[in-house]
C-alpha cells in the first residue's frame, strides 16, 4: 500500500517557505504541468509539452522550475484500479529515477487514479470541442492531481 499523504507531509514540511510545488502528468506523448501558489492552496494548469528525448523534456522541466520557485515535484503515479502497478507506473518511476540524476529537488508521487477520467468529464460538460479538450487535458490533469495532493493536507 502506497503512503501517498505520508510522503507528501513529509516532503512539505521539508520544504523552505518560499518554494512552490510543481505536479506533472506525464503521458506517452506529453506532459503536462501545473504550479501551486506560494500559500500551496491552488493548483493552477500551466502548460504541456511534447514529449521527446528524455534530455530535452528534463531541461525544459527544471528551467522551467528555475523560473517558479520550485521546491518540490510530484508525479502523478497511474496505478490500476485496484491499487498495483502495472506498465505506466513503472514507466513514471523509470523518469524520476532518471530526473533524480540531473536534480537536487525531491521528488514524490501522487495517485492519479481518473483524474484525466475526471478532467475529460469537466471539459464535456463545459461543452469544449475535442480539439480544445485535447490541447488542455494534460495540464488539467496535472493540476488536478497536484490539487488533490494540496486538498489531502
């Protein structure tokens, strides 16, 4: 069993009080961002890049967590419904383990379980056309996921 809440306390309180956390959902061909506000109560969709070579999508994450004050990442980890790991997780975790090399800012997962699920659903009732949906549902997600982290403390 994961200690998703645990982790986050920990890594939080650790954290100097001017640093801001950044929640990324990383998919098979973007990944997207999302800050929290220097009070850590909202989470805000930033952007999404494409995803490429790792080296290139890692530089374009820590400058621009450089640039934010950025004190601390999570992940959103995409178990299974019933809780293991499949593919996608270890997939995550292969990408902060490599992130971890080029970085001194701790790293934590959040479970991202239907937050795209959830996003998707928001977006269809805001009545948004697919292309517009699919241009934000990765920020989206992330901020998603980082609120969920912000709303469990």
């Amino acid at each position: 069993m994961h200690d998703f809440l645990g982790e986050a306390h920990a890594a939080i309180a650790a954290l100097a009080p001017h640093k801001r956390l950044m929640g990324l959902d990383l998919g098979s061909t973007t990944i997207g961002i999302a800050t929290a506000d220097y009070t850590r109560q909202i989470a805000t969709p930033r952007f999404t890049i494409e995803r490429g070579k790792f080296q290139a999508d890692a530089t374009a994450l820590l400058e621009f967590a450089a640039t934010e004050d950025i004190g601390l990442l999570v992940l959103g980890l995409p178990l299974n419904m019933d809780g293991s790991e499949g593919p996608r997780c270890q997939s995550t975790r292969a990408f902060a383990r490599n992130l971890t090399k080029l970085t001194q800012l701790p790293i934590i997962y959040w479970d991202e379980r239907l937050s795209t699920a959830a996003v998707n659903r928001t977006m269809l009732e805001a009545d948004l056309s697919r292309a517009k949906r699919d241009k934000n549902v990765d920020k989206l997600a992330a901020a998603f996921i980082l609120q969920g982290l912000l709303d469990a403390r």
